[in-house]
C-alpha cells in the first residue's frame, strides 16, 4: 500500500504537470498564497482571536479602533483594528474568507454539475435535445451573469418565508451564482463529448452493449474532465468575486455574518470618516484570494494546452 | 407716445435680457437625500421623505416655520367659530390655481379631508376628531369636529389639496393602498398648487421638478430642482465632494466631521423631530419568529432586561458619534408633553438583565428576529446590530433581517413582525400624535403603527378625549398620566432623537428644518 502510494508520487512528481509546475514561479507563489488562505479560512475558529458571529461578545465601545492601537475606552488593542461594531477585522477577515470560499466551492461544484450532465447529454444525444439545450445556454450567455444572480437571488427570496430568510440567504447564494454559470462547463463538455463519442473506444463499447449513461461516466467523462477543471479553476475565483459583489450590494449574507463582500461593504462607509483599515484588509484578503486562485487556473490552462508546450 | 413705446421696449428686452441671464446662472439645485418618496399619492403614506418631496409639489393649509411655529399657506385666516367651539373655520387663499390651470377653491379642501379620512388613507389618525368639511363659500371652509379641538390645526402640516376635478377625472378619489401593493394615477402624476410642478419622475432614480409660474407666492431662487435618492452613505458624500449634486440632506454621521474641515462645503446640523426606538408584540399568544412556546414579550420581566441591556450611551458615542440625543421616551424635546422624567435612562446592567430574563421563564434564553429598515434612519442597520449585541449578552438570540424601508413598514402595518426599529416625527408636535398612531389600540382611524399590538380601553378613552379637551392645562396633566402608563408598561424600547445634518456647497443657504420637511423654495443662492 505504502510502496503503490510513494510509487504514484514518484510517478505525480515527475509527470509533465508537476514539473511545469516546478518551473512557473508565478504558480508557486499563487499556489502557496491560495493554500494559506485556504488553510487560514478553514481553521479560522483555531486560529481568529475572537468569534465576530457572536454579537454576544462584541463590545459596541471596542468600534473604529484603529490597528495596533488601543482603544480610549476599553483600552483593548487589535492586530488589524475593529470595525464599526467592535468586531476584531482579522477575525472577521477569517471568518468571512471562510464564508466566501465555501459559497465559491459550493457555487463551482453546483455549476459543474450542472453544466456537466447538460453538456453530456446535449452532446450524445444530439438533435433536437443538443438545439433546446444550446439556445437557452446562448440566451443565457447574453446575460452578464451577475444580473442572473441577482434576478434568481430575487426570485427565491420571494419564495421563502422571511423567517427562513437568514438560514437559507448562503444557500440561496450558492444556488444563483451557480445558476448563472453552468453554461460554460455544457458547452465545453458538449464539444468535447462529441468529439469522443465517434471515437473508437466508444464506438467498442456500444457494439458489446455497455449501457449510454455508463459510457458517459466511466469512458467520456474522464477524457473531457481536463478542460473543465481549468474552467473550474478560474470559475472559482469568479465564483469568490460574484458572491463578494453581491454581498457589497446588500443582497447576500446577512450582516451579523459577513462575508468578505459585506465587510467591504460595510467599510466603503467609513473611507471618507478617515477609518481606512475596515475597508482596506478585507479588500486585499479578497484580491489575493481571486488572484491567486485566478493565476493558478491560468497556469493550469497554459499547462494542459499541448499547443503552448 | 413714441418715447413711452420706445421705453415699453426698452423695459420688454431689458426683461428679455434679464430672464435670459436668469436662465443661464445655475438656478437648478441637485438634491440627494438617502431615499426616494415611495409614492407621489399625496394622502397615501405618512411618510419623511414621501412627504417632503410632496410639499414641493402639493400645498398644505398651514406649514411649519424652522421655528416650529405656524405659517400660513393655502389657509390664509384660521380660528375657532365665535359661536361653536367645534368648528374650525378656514379662509382660503385668493387667485390660486393648480398647475393644470384650474382653480383652487373650498370645494377642493373638502374633498382632500373627505379623501384623506378614507381607510386606506396613510393620515387617517390625524382627522380622527374631524367629521366633514363644508365650504362656506368659494373661499371659507369649515370644518366640523367630533368636539372641541382647539389643537387641530397642528394636525393639518402634512394635509395636502388635491384638485377635485382632477382626483375624478383620473379615477383618483381614493388614496392608493400602499400596505395592499395598489397603484393609481396619483402615484406617478400630480397636480397640485405647489411652487414646483412635476417634469419628470423615474422612481428609486430621478425627480425633476420645475418652478411653477403660475404659483401665487414670489418665484423662488431654485427654478429648477433635480432630486437623486443615493442610498450608499458614501456615494453620497462622494457626489457633494465631486460637485455632482449641491445639497445631501442625508449626511452620514461619520462624515460630518470630514465635510466641516472641507473648503466650499457647510453644514447646519439641529436636532430632527424624531426618535427612534425598538417595539415588540406585548400582546399576542405567541410570535412569529420565536423558538419559545409563549410570547417572552408579554412578560414585564423580559421588557425590563431588555431596557436594561440597552446601552444607549455607547450607541450615541460609537454609532452615531455623538450626533444623537439619547432618551428613554419616544418625544422629541420641544413636542408638547415632554419632560426632563421620561427623557431619563438607566446604565446598563447586564447581569440584573439576565437574571431578569430567567426570571421570566427562560433561564436558557430565547431566540427571536428583528427587522430593520437599511435606508431610512441614521444609520438605522448599525443601531440594529449594536443592539442584537447587547441582547445576546442577556441570552436573547436575535436574528436580523435588515432591508428597504418599502419592505419594513408594511411589516408593521400589517403585524407581521415580532421585533423592529421604527422612528417617528412628530409633526403636530404634541403628545396626542404619538398616541393615536403608536398606543392606542388598532381600529379604524387609530394606531395603524402600534406594531407592539398594545391595547388598553382605559388608555384608549383617555387618548380620544385628548382630541377635544379646551382647557390645555387639564389636557396636559392628562398627556403626562398617559405617558406615565406608556412608561410604566414599556410600550417602546426607545435609543435617542435623531440629529440632522445638512451639507451644502457654499452659496446654497438652507436652514435645518425640525421634521426634516425642508422646501428648496426656502433655498438662497448667491
């Protein structure tokens, strides 16, 4: 188990990907910064000094405390100050980078499977099926996606009960940025599936009569995987900064939960009242997170394309 | 002869010359405030901004000075009969006309009181004591009270005309049904005798206004006014900054200190007729939103914790830097019927409040929602979630949903919240305004925003004689036994009385007006 396991990473660190990988510093950097903040906003609870979700333990008189600088009432100090509310920004930056990723993992995760299961079965069954798919796909794309977001936002908020509101406002999130960007994973899928589906390992596999959605699956499916992790990639950092311009509009988390949007939001306030840093540090948190993520997925594309090799 | 046509001429192209250099210096005055008037229906929502807006556009018999005291407008006599203590009489004034063209006559006021007494009518509680209107004769009206009311006519500062021809023409008798989502004529068309006529009118974007010529008073300063809401705070300030628009009526607390250090921009700050303050459902079984089986409202106990729990020193302080006046009772200072006693609050203490709470039956506390306008009041969402703060730390868990005002208040008209934020003005500025619409139990004409649900007959008949009591010092001891009970039985979780701040480019003069009602006819420019 040990021997296959080393074996295959042997094998990983000597493939063609990982030693592009090894050769692109601008890759490196970005991976690191983007695993860090990963890390950083996955073990925010071990890690943020206080809970800012918990309005119980903020103290009002703790508000616009500068960084590093103590506070003329409570005497209390914070690494990167406080926001309006007393809650400590670092804190509130993990938490909410915490919240951003998972409504970006959430949203790409939904897209793909979306876009996926419409582009395989457009492209297999082709006809009228492909046509129906394609054209709403086209109408979609004459959208900007953030205005179908905000239109589905619209809609379901309407649909719920306002005491179920806060609850299912991430949800709902999740679900309108992942509507407004499955086409792109369909489309890709679909050319890439018809493609495959007239080569011969298909054309073998229907002639001993392995049924469709098999072939799907276990043969097409992992052949046309290759483009769409890298549209997954940059979909995810995309995915980051549609959940961030709907939150700064005021239409995505509730504000006792920010996200990193709704910090942004909130600090645009203060800008001209001089108290720089509660817009300031969440704002690089949320450009080194989509650049990062960005440049890797822009990596990943160069390096999977045999034409730039 | 020829000489004295020749200065006609002379005088015509002087006139020429004149209104031609008028029309080229900057007449137009760009106005941003946080909100748009959700309707132009002119009796339909008793609402700030809805209602100033109105003002430029609709008269009312009689306005309010920035003193507080009663100018004359479309009314330019009123007293009570000589021989019937209830009735008013009103002489109008002469040779007005609508922008239609058509004039204003007795008929007209008839019509608006007969209009805005309907039920769907957003100023009902305010004409409560009136019974009809008549008109005398083409210029005198007079209106018959339920009894004496010698302080009706403070009613009557947000009481628009309408055109009668016009309302029935266009299908507009009754006013629109805000709460109910209705729409009419009157909502996007106007017709009014204001100094300003409507040109154009984008919702939630842009309101041109133009001076009326026709108008019977001088022609203002500002012919022309271009009204933008700009609802980010920020953005507001920005475009005052960038010359973009002259005058924010709405100025963010955090910039005033900002935009006084700034060259070519001036602020006159006062305090507003308004407070603001948190009521809860004290009466039904059960709310909506809560995790508890009963209703922790209702429990004298939980209302005294919450009181407790509210820091409002640190909400002055933090959230509004300074620029609030914290009380304990919704009422401005200068309406009639307040005193140094209710303005009076105690510090916080947290653990008598928690106690107070498990006392109560709910030694692990409850959960429960609260809504909040995020576009009316100053900073109104931040003064929400400092306060779900402060009831976490006696174990309420308060969940918030803050969003637009044209959402929020028709939570409240129509019970569907627990728990919200509410300011209120109090343009009659007396007491007897605060009762009818926020104590006295809901039915027709009567507390269409007592939200907490609150009922008591008792208090009731002593509100409806409030209405038509002569003898003012029997009056106002009554105001003070009603406001003892509405203390005693905290009716309102009340923080402060809002701060008005206006900011202006240098060469615009407008003085803060006490309901916010300011009117750009007011406005000098040099």
């Amino acid at each position: 188990m040990m021997a296959r396991l080393s074996d295959s990473l042997t094998r990983a660190y000597h493939s063609d990907l990982a030693y592009n990988f090894r050769k692109s510093p601008v890759a490196v950097l970005a991976a690191l910064v983007a695993l860090s903040l990963v890390l950083a906003a996955v073990f925010a609870p071990l890690l943020a000094p206080s809970n800012p979700y918990d309005p119980a333990s903020l103290n009002l008189m703790d508000g616009f405390t500068p960084p590093m600088t103590e506070n003329a009432f409570t005497g209390n100090s914070y690494l990167l100050g406080t926001d309006n509310q007393g809650r400590d920004v670092l804190s509130t930056i993990l938490y909410g980078a915490r919240l951003s990723l998972f409504v970006g993992v959430m949203a790409v995760l939904f897209a793909m499977l979306l876009g996926i299961g419409a582009g395989l079965i457009a492209g297999w069954r082709g006809g009228w099926v492909d046509t129906v798919l394609m054209r709403v796909a086209d109408v979609q794309l004459s959208f900007p996606s953030i205005l179908i977001a905000l239109l589905i936002f619209g809609v379901a908020r309407g649909l719920i009960a306002p005491d179920q509101r806060d609850t299912m406002a991430i949800w709902v999130l999740i679900i309108s940025i992942g509507l407004s960007d499955w086409v792109q994973y369909a489309r890709v899928v679909r050319s890439a599936t018809m493609v495959e589906k007239n080569k011969e390992y298909v054309q073998a596999a229907r002639i001993i009569g392995v049924r469709p959605v098999v072939i799907l699956t276990r043969h097409i499916l992992p052949n046309v995987m290759g483009p769409v992790l890298v549209i997954a990639t940059i979909g995810l950092a995309l995915a980051i900064i549609a959940e961030a311009t709907l939150s700064f509009l005021g239409v995505g988390v509730p504000p006792t939960e920010p996200s990193l949007g709704t910090l942004i939001r909130i600090g645009q306030q203060y800008l001209f009242s001089g108290e720089w840093w509660i817009l300031l540090f969440p704002a690089i948190a949320l450009l080194a997170l989509a650049l990062s993520v960005n440049l890797l997925g822009d990596w990943l594309r160069d390096a999977l394309n045999p034409r730039l090799r | 002869m020829k000489n004295t046509l020749s200065f006609k001429r002379l005088m015509a192209s002087a006139t020429a010359l004149a209104l031609l250099a008028g029309a080229a210096s900057a007449e137009t005055l760009r106005w941003a405030r946080v909100a748009d008037a959700l309707t132009l229906d002119p009796h339909s929502q008793n609402e700030g901004p809805t209602s100033t807006l109105l003002h430029h556009i609709y008269e009312t018999l009689v306005a309010r000075n920035t003193d507080g005291s009663l100018a004359p407008r479309l009314a330019t006599e009123w007293s009570i009969h000589p021989d019937d203590p209830t009735v008013w009489v009103f002489k109008l004034r002469e040779g007005v006309t609508f922008h239609d063209g058509s004039p204003f006559t007795a008929e007209d006021v008839v019509f608006s009181m007969e209009r805005v007494k309907h039920p769907s009518s957003g100023f009902q509680a305010l004409h409560s004591a009136a019974v009809s209107a008549t008109a005398v004769d083409d210029l005198t009206v007079h209106i018959q009270m339920s009894g004496p009311s010698p302080l009706y006519v403070q009613n009557l500062t947000n009481f628009f005309i309408m055109d009668s021809g016009w309302a029935e023409a266009n299908d507009v008798v009754v006013p629109q049904n805000f709460a109910a989502g209705e729409e009419n004529f009157a909502v996007r068309n106007t017709n009014g005798t204001g100094a300003y006529q409507l040109v154009s009118r984008e919702p939630e974007v842009r309101t041109v206004l133009a001076a009326y010529e026709g108008h019977w008073a001088e022609t203002p300063d500002v012919t022309e006014i271009i009204y933008t809401p700009i609802a980010e705070a920020a953005t507001r300030v920005a475009a005052l900054l960038s010359g973009e628009v002259d005058l924010v009526q709405d100025v963010p607390v955090q910039d005033i200190a900002r935009l006084e250090q700034t060259d070519g921009i001036t602020i006159t700050t006062g305090p507003e007729n308004r407070n603001i303050f948190f009521a809860y459902d004290m009466a039904s079984e059960k709310l909506i939103s809560a995790n508890v089986e009963d209703n922790p409202f209702a429990k004298p106990q939980v209302r005294e914790a919450m009181a407790l729990a509210l820091d409002r020193d640190a909400i002055q302080q933090v959230v509004m830097r300074g620029q609030s006046q914290p009380s304990a009772a919704p009422l401005p200072p200068f309406v009639n019927g307040w005193r140094e006693d209710l303005h009076a609050y105690s510090a916080p203490d947290y653990e008598r409040a928690a106690a107070l709470i498990a006392e109560a039956g709910y030694p692990d506390g409850f959960s429960v929602t609260l809504n909040c306008p995020n576009d009316r009041y100053l900073n109104d969402e931040a003064i929400c979630q400092a306060v779900v703060g402060m009831l976490g730390r006696i174990g309420m868990e308060v969940n918030l949903v803050s969003q637009t005002r044209s959402l929020h208040f028709p939570l409240i008209e129509n019970w569907e919240t627990d728990f919200y934020l509410l300011g209120w003005g109090v343009p009659p500025f007396d007491s007897a305004y605060v009762f009818n619409f926020l104590v006295h139990t809901r039915e027709e004409g009567f507390g269409s925003f007592n939200g907490s649900r609150y009922s008591n007959p008792e208090l009731d008949a002593k509100i409806e004689s409030l209405a038509t009591m002569t003898d003012l010092v029997a009056r106002d001891a009554l105001i003070a036994e009603i406001w003892d009970q509405v203390m005693a039985d905290r009716v309102f979780l009340n923080v402060h009385n809002q701060v008005l701040a206006y900011a202006m480019r240098d060469g615009v003069t407008l003085p803060v007006h006490p309901e916010n009602q300011p009117n750009m006819a007011n406005v000098t420019l040099n």
